[in-house]
C-alpha cells in the first residue's frame, strides 16, 4: 500500500511539443468488466466510476512516452449469484502514436487522434462496505491497448478522451475460474457452476476523460519571444524585433534584416547589395532602379537621372564636352564645340566670315590688305558728284576702278557702298541723294564687271557727318561715298 500511496500517475499528451515536453492530467474513468461471468463492455448501465492522474513526455513528432495511474470502483454484476465488487487501482507505461505528426495530419492541428500501448501492473481490493464482498485481492500484470482523440483548447489547456482494452494475466479476480476450484474453494463450491467453451481471462476495459495541462516554458535560444519550436532564424541577436517566425523585421522585403539594412524603405522588387541599399553599378549615388545611365564612367558628375551633367545642354555630357559652357541651340561638332567651319578660331555662331579664315580681333575675318585701306581711303576723298546730282565726277573714276580692281582680286570681298550728304537743303531730299549716289557707284562698279550680288547700298543723307557744315571744307567732306569690306 506504501508503494501505491506513493505512486504519481502519468500519461503521454499530444499537446506537448518540443518546446513544451510535459503534461499533467486529470482522469475521470469508467471501468468495464470482462471475464467468465459475462462483458460489461460499453454497458452504461454497470458505472464503475474512478479518477486518477497522468503525465506524459514529448520525445518526438510521432511518440509521446508516459505513465498514468487511476483508483476507483470495480466489479459486475449479472444476477443475485453472479457478481461481483471491490476496487481497483492500476500503474500502466504508455507510449502513443500521434497520427498529428505532420505525416498523417498536421502537427499544429487542434483535433488529433492517437494510438495507444502500454504494460502495467493493477491491484484489486475488498469493499468492506458492500454485502458479502466478492472479489479476491492481489496484484496483475496489465497489456492496454486503445486509441483517443484530443482536443487542444490553447497552448495549455485540452480535452482528452481515451478507450484501452487491458488484457490481464489473471482468471480469479471474479472468483470465477474454469476446470477448477479457485483459491477461494468454499465460495467457489456455493457458487453456481459456469461452463464456458474455453478459458477466459479476466480483463476490463476503460473510458478515460481527461483535463490536460501542458507544462513547461518553451526553449527560446535567442530570447525574442518566438519558441525554438516555431523559430526560423535561432540565432538572431539579443534585443533586434523579429516577426511572428522569429526572424528579424525586413520591413522592404529585400532579404535583408531591418537591423543590418542601410536601406529599410527600399521599394518591392528593387535589388539590392548586402546592405540593403539598391544596387548602384556604376557607384555615381544614384540607384540603378532610378538610374537612366547606369554605366557612367567613374568619378563623373551625374545629375538627379542619374546621367553625365550637360551643362550646356548640347547633347555633349560635360566630362566628354571640351566646350560645355557653348550657348544653346549652337551647332556642335563631336566633341561638343562649335563648329568653325574656316578652321580659324572663331566660331561660326560667331565669324562674321564663316567660309574665309580670318582673325579673331576681326571676327573671324581676314584681315584688310594696307594697300586695299589705301585705296579705300583715297576712294573717300576723291569720289565726288555734281552739286545736287547723283552724277559721278570724271576725275573719281581712277579710283573706283582701283575699288573694281580689289575686289576683283579678292572674290571673298564683299562691298558695303554707304552714301552720305552735307546738311544744305531739305533732309528728305539729302536722305534721297545719298541713296541714288550710292547706287551710281554700284552701277559704275558692276560696269566694271563686278557682281551686283556682292554689292549693297545704303544712304544715310546728313545723318552722319564727319567734318562741320558750316564751312565749305567741311561740307566737301561731308559730301562723301564711303566703302566697307564684308565677306
């Protein structure tokens, strides 16, 4: 009995896990005769009541290992004769097979039947209380064997309900034995004869109700709240927030942990380097995603696109452009400068004799010969008209067959054929004079076989004066043709 008293009952659950290895449980049982005076097998008329407690251990997906022991009533009764009563209190080890293993059904599933098997011992008791008490004392080895369903309520707490069938190695319990008397030979001689076909041991079933509660705290290595069981990434660091799978936090889903990404907001779908940020392959700060010139060169200048600064914006990227700085809408050779088509310096936008080679303190032009200056100023004082008239002196012709003779030699010349007046008369008439006396030279110059296409005229009448009207000298002066050199 010391023994008994000592005993803590046991039973595997299928509510531990690795995390959780044991359970504690609280049996309600029922007892169910089967031997040689008849079955009380799922006979709910015959309510051998008991109770008991179990705990159980994980030990993988499959097995749980653990012992139960229950103490309640015993007995059956078929007549007034045969029947029989006491207690019974049995120690059994059980292992189950759990069909939630993650095989069958789902590991995590709530609902989870199992298979059960197990060796044990059992002792029987007298009542003293009840009439002419008939069972016979003593201890047997039990063989259960049954199957279960649990339900799990939550991580703690479930419902179980277990069937065993114990087979026993014993026939005398009942006081009933085949082919002879039993230890008890005088009960046994006034007890109706039984003869059944052939010997049966006693043995009982059980229905086991049960209240299970998981124990234990789970194993969490890292300490971020996520149990070993559940936790994907074991290893995480001590303090840095992990999600529901015990990873750390990716909040962009860039595979890289909120804690070790530089980059925590990076778009979906964007790759990125083992920091987190988005590749940049050509290293100029700006992402290849946002990038419109990835391969630019390194240690070039980009703007916000991501390509070559154009300062200019010639189409010519600065680090390329030996010009950047050329004016917009400017025509531009290769190497971003504008185009000087003469090759003397001065660029087109800019020569003023784009086609001739010429100085750049001429605006690209030529420079004037000293002999043609010499004509041209002598042109100036010797060129003269009739009083009032647009008709050339004789004495000027010398000279404007010289300008012919120039511009001849020169076919890049282009002449500018300006007329003026002295102020004496009507200014209308003086603008109109220097106009007709600038077109009789023309004339006189194309009579001399020079192009009217290379010759313009303009008259300015008094407006531009180089000497005072108030004197006769002056007025000469005034009175005059002057010509300007174009290409």
């Amino acid at each position: 009995m010391l023994f008994w008293g000592l005993v803590l009952t046991f039973q595997c659950l299928n509510a531990q896990t690795a995390d959780k290895k044991y359970a504690l449980g609280l049996n309600l049982t029922k007892s169910e005769y089967h031997g040689d005076i008849g079955s009380g097998l799922w006979d709910f008329n015959q309510n051998y009541l008991g109770g008991g407690l179990s705990l159980g251990r994980y030990f993988n997906p499959s097995f749980d290992l653990g012992l139960q022991s229950n103490f309640g009533r015993y007995g059956y009764r078929k007549d007034a004769d045969d029947n029989f009563y006491g207690y019974k209190m049995d120690l059994s080890l059980y292992g189950h097979y759990k069909l939630n293993n993650g095989y069958i059904f789902k590991e995590e599933a709530k609902l989870s039947p199992f298979l059960s098997v197990g060796a044990g011992l059992v002792s029987y008791y007298r009542s003293e209380s009840w009439p002419n008490p008939k069972i016979i004392t003593g201890n047997d080895f039990i063989f259960p064997m049954g199957a279960g369903l649990k339900y799990q309520f939550s991580d703690i707490i479930a419902l179980q309900y277990r069937y065993l069938y114990n087979f026993t190695t014993s026939d005398i319990r009942d006081e009933t034995r085949i082919g002879h008397d039993g230890p008890n030979v005088e009960a046994a001689r006034n007890r109706k004869p039984l003869y059944l076909s052939k010997k049966v041991n006693d043995a009982f079933g059980q229905h086991l109700f049960s209240v299970i509660f998981t124990l234990g705290k789970p194993k969490d290595t890292d300490k971020d709240g996520v149990s070993d069981r559940y936790d994907l990434c074991q290893a995480t660091p001590v303090g840095i927030e992990v999600d529901a799978s015990g990873c750390p936090l990716d909040n962009d889903g860039d595979g890289i942990s909120d804690y070790l990404d530089k980059c925590p907001n990076t778009p979906a779908n964007v790759i990125v380097d083992a920091s987190g940020c988005p590749t940049d392959a050509d290293q100029d700060g700006i992402p290849d995603y946002l990038d419109k010139c990835p391969n630019t060169p390194a240690n070039v200048i980009v703007d916000a696109s991501g390509c070559p600064t154009d300062t200019d914006q010639d189409g010519i990227p600065d680090y390329l452009d030996k010009c950047p700085n050329t004016p917009k809408n400017i025509a531009i050779d290769a190497t971003g400068c504008p185009i000087d088509i003469d090759m003397d310096g001065v660029p087109d936008y800019l020569d003023k004799c784009p086609n001739v080679a010429g100085l750049a303190g001429n605006k690209g032009c030529p420079e004037i010969k000293t002999e043609v200056k010499i004509i041209f100023k002598q042109a100036l004082k010797d060129v003269q008209f009739e009083s009032g008239k647009d008709v050339l002196k004789r004495t000027c012709y010398s000279v404007l067959d010289k300008v012919a003779t120039v511009l001849k030699e020169n076919p890049s010349y282009n002449l500018e054929i300006n007329g003026h007046t002295d102020s004496q008369g009507n200014d209308a008439i003086n603008l109109d004079l220097s106009q007709k006396r600038a077109n009789t030279v023309k004339d006189y110059l194309f009579m001399k076989g020079i192009d009217e296409a290379r010759m313009v005229t303009q008259g300015f009448g008094e407006t531009m004066p180089i000497a005072d009207n108030a004197t006769a000298t002056g007025r000469t002066m005034n009175r005059r043709v002057e010509f300007k050199i174009n290409f």
